[in-house]
C-alpha cells in the first residue's frame, strides 16, 4: 500500500509505475483505492464511474478496470456535500457529516467484499491512500488509509513530496501522529520529486533512518511524465499567462467544480499549443480557442463565471474569431438555458447559458454514463471519434441545428453555422489523434500558419508515460526490498 504525508505527494503516479513494474515481471496485478474523493472520473466498459487515476492504473497493468478498483467514489458539489457513487452508480447526495456518522458500516462492508474479490482474482494488489493517515480527527472512521492497510495485511510505503519542502518534518511527523500498531504497518518510505544531487540529501537519509528505523526505499527525481493527474491540485501548476513562442493560445475556463480536465491533457504535448488556465476575465485575452470544460455544478459554476465577469467577456470572443469548444457541462453553458428545478446539482435552480448555441439543457436525476462512439462531422471532414459521457443533464436543440455527432447510442451535441462554436457531451474528444489534427489546422490556417502533419499518437505516448513512470521508479527504488515486503505479507 502507497500512502502519503498529504495530498499530490505522488502516490497516484508512484501506483501507477509499480502496476507497470508488476505486470512487466509477470504478476496478474490491479490496482486498488478503496475511497476516492475527485471530479476526475472514468467509466468502465460496463458504463460504471470510478477513479480516473484506478482507470488510467488498471490500463498501466493492462487489464480493464471495473469498480472494485475504485467501489466508493466522492464528488464534490459544493460546500461540505458529495455525490456518493457506490460500484459506479449513484447512492446518495450526503454531507461530509451524515456520510461519515451514517454510511461507514455500509461503506466498511463494500470496501471488505470488494478487496477479496481483487485479491481472489489477482497475483498482486497496489492499493492507494488518501491525503494523509494522520488526519488524527478522522482516523477513528476512515475508509482509505490504515484501515484498509489492516484489511489487506499490507506493508505501507510512505511517500513525501521533497518539492515542497520539509520532506523529513512530514515524513517524521506523520509517522509520530500514528498509532502505534498503524505505525508499525509502515515498512519503508519513499522521498519523491527530488531535484539536484542525490549525495547532499544522505546525510538527512542516514538521519531519518537511525532515528525512526524505517529504511528510505526509494529517491525519486522530479521528471516531467506523460501520467493523467488525480485531482485539481495539479492545476496549480498551469500558468494563466500567454506565451509567445507557441503559435496557438488555449485558454481553458477553470471552473470551481472542474470535473474530467484531462480534456485538455492532449494539448500540453502538442509542439505549437500553448495551455492556461483562466479564472478572471482580465486573464482570457483574445485566445486561438477557448475551452469550456466539466463542472460537477454546472449552474453554480455559471452564476460564478457571470459574477467574476467571465460570462460577459466570452460572450465577446466570438466576433473576435476565438473558436469556443464546450465539453458536457461546458457543452449545457454554452446553450439558451439551464434548469436545475430539482437542484440535483446545485441550489441554483435556473440559468439563462452563454447563447452560443441553440439548445437548453434539464438536469436529470438518472446519471449517463457510456463509453461512446461515432462519427463526427467537422468543417466538411469526417472523423472515427470514441470516448466517454458522464453528465445528468438532458439536452435539446431548440431549433434547427447541426448535430456535431451521429453516436451509438443517437445524436450528440451541437454547432453553430460557421463551425465556431462546438459542444459536445464526449469526454476524451481530443484524444482522437486525427480530429486533433484537423481542428488544430484549421485554427492554423486562419492565422496563416502552415498546417502540421503526422502529430503524434496521443495514447502512443500515453503507454510512453507509462513505460517512463514504471523505469523511474525501477531506477530509483529498492525493488528488491519492496518485493522482499510483498513476500512477508503472504
């Protein structure tokens, strides 16, 4: 089991190479978090919402995921309340307090059965943490950390983020703020993102393990990887500001229920796209193209753009030439109208949307989630296009109107005349390589720019990433020592 001293230490990344690590020696492995709170989902082949990171994990293992990866997902949706979805499916709205007072008993007994199938089923299990297993005023009834390491009868691996500074404070201190028996389950620790000479952290190293006996089972350097992140922490690194040496601007709206923002992860490889994050609307300046991602609360997310002035200034953008692309809660902004009556979502009940495109969008209690294909139809080309949907809302064209897609499952979003403006329910819409490609020419050639042939293979790299986490983490840990541990257990 790989735990943390706190939130974005790595643990996400460090499970991902070691189901690579696993599957490479020739171990039937999966990956395993019993509780995962992010707006970062994925959806199984059987149309079930989990964890995007135990998705993108399981894919790293090579197998396909399913909701015993993942069996209790929390989304956030405002304040101190959480959509619970239990084996990918809908459970309840709860609050942090009724979900903690009455579903622990019920969540305990899903988390159990779901662990002993994994490991009924598999060779090896790398299980997850959450933020830290010091967390002393939640840890009589928490779901993630120590209790499932009890559960499993497995060694803990410790992992602190060197980048932030004061490594062996949180290391030390996490490991004090335990009990005394969880204390114990912690075998060996982990020092993660390390810049610089290895040589001027070993006497820190000797150190810490003369005074906690725990060995350091791994140093890993801060190497940029091509791994989906976990949760919206990581957006912390995205700057706001445009860049001149890329020949296109992306600004892409960060809402504050942002959900599924691995939309844009395809752009960050691209060699002429440059991506920011946008919160204000002195920082959206007249960009290529403007994204309009997810939103957990799709109605609040749009009461909050309007009162920041965001609304008003996309509004603009049109006439400017900004070619604007909303994906599924983006998609519902981008329309005539929004009605939450029941507030499934949000306390805001209705919402007149950007206008961009005819359409209004009812949130629905039943939830949609499929893995989707189809062909999409864009400025006279065709495209083979796949991905996911995941979204309550129905939606409507209002009046006559493109479709943007013919689907399996019927038509889905929309566009305006000129092809300016696009929306679409379709997670993972710019992950299609050669759409991709198209769409990004075209906005080149309305600049006069040649176009750019032979992109690469966004999932090519993806498995690259994959390789690339697994071989650092080969490189820089003690893998003789961590399969020592995994031996003990058994």
């Amino acid at each position: 089991m790989i735990q943390g001293t706190h939130s974005d230490a790595g643990k996400s990344v460090i499970v991902t190479a070691l189901c690579r690590i696993f599957a490479e020696d020739g171990w039937h492995t999966a990956p395993f978090k019993s509780q995962n709170m992010a707006l970062n989902s994925y959806v199984t082949a059987a149309g079930e919402e989990i964890g995007r990171a135990q998705g993108v994990q399981a894919e790293a293992a090579g197998i396909e995921p399913t909701t015993d990866m993942n069996p209790i997902l929390l989304k956030p949706t405002g304040g101190t309340g959480a959509q619970v979805v239990l084996h990918g499916k809908p459970y309840e709205n709860m609050s942090a307090g009724s979900y903690r007072k009455d579903f622990f008993e019920t969540g305990l007994e899903v988390i159990h059965n779901a662990y002993n199938r994994l490991a009924e089923s598999y060779d090896a299990v790398v299980i997850e943490g959450a933020g830290s297993p010091a967390e002393i005023n939640l840890n009589d009834r928490e779901l993630v950390n120590m209790r499932v390491a009890n559960i499993a009868r497995a060694p803990v691996i410790l992992v602190g983020d060197i980048e932030k500074g004061g490594v062996f404070a949180s290391l030390v201190g996490t490991l004090q703020l335990l009990e005394a028996q969880d204390r114990a389950k912690v075998k060996g620790v982990m020092i993660n993102k390390f810049r610089g000479d290895v040589s001027l952290l070993e006497p820190g190293i000797d150190w810490f393990e003369a005074y906690t006996g725990i060995p350091v089972l791994g140093i890993i350097p801060y190497e940029d990887l091509t791994v989906e992140a976990e949760d919206s922490v990581a957006l912390d690194r995205y700057t706001s500001a445009a860049n001149e040496t890329k020949e296109l601007d992306i600004a892409v709206i960060r809402h504050p229920h942002l959900a599924n923002f691995t939309d844009i992860d395809p752009f960050f490889e691209e060699p002429d796209c440059h991506v920011r994050m946008v919160q204000h609307p002195e920082e959206l300046g007249i960009p290529d193209m403007l994204l309009i991602p997810g939103s957990k609360s799709t109605l609040h997310d749009l009461a909050v753009m309007k009162e920041a002035g965001l609304f008003a200034a996309i509004g603009r953008l049109k006439a400017c030439g900004t070619r604007i692309v909303g994906i599924c809660g983006g998609y519902q902004m981008l329309g005539l109208e929004l009605l939450d009556e029941q507030q499934l979502e949000s306390k805001v009940a209705t919402s007149a949307g950007l206008g961009l495109l005819p359409i209004s969008t009812t949130i629905a209690e039943d939830k949609t989630t499929i893995r989707t294909t189809g062909n999409l139809t864009f400025k006279g080309s065709e495209h083979e296009v796949s991905g996911y949907e995941i979204h309550m809302g129905v939606t409507k064209h209002t009046s006559e109107t493109d479709a943007l897609l013919e689907t399996t499952s019927g038509q889905d979003g929309a566009k305006d005349q000129a092809e300016q403006v696009i929306g679409t329910y379709l997670h993972g819409l710019f992950h299609n390589d050669a759409f991709r490609e198209y769409f990004l020419n075209d906005i080149r050639e309305t600049k006069g720019l040649a176009p750019i042939y032979g992109r690469s293979s966004y999932q090519a790299r993806r498995e690259s990433g994959f390789d690339q986490a697994a071989d650092l983490v080969r490189r820089n840990c003690r893998m003789d020592a961590i399969y020592a541990l995994m031996d003990e257990e058994k």
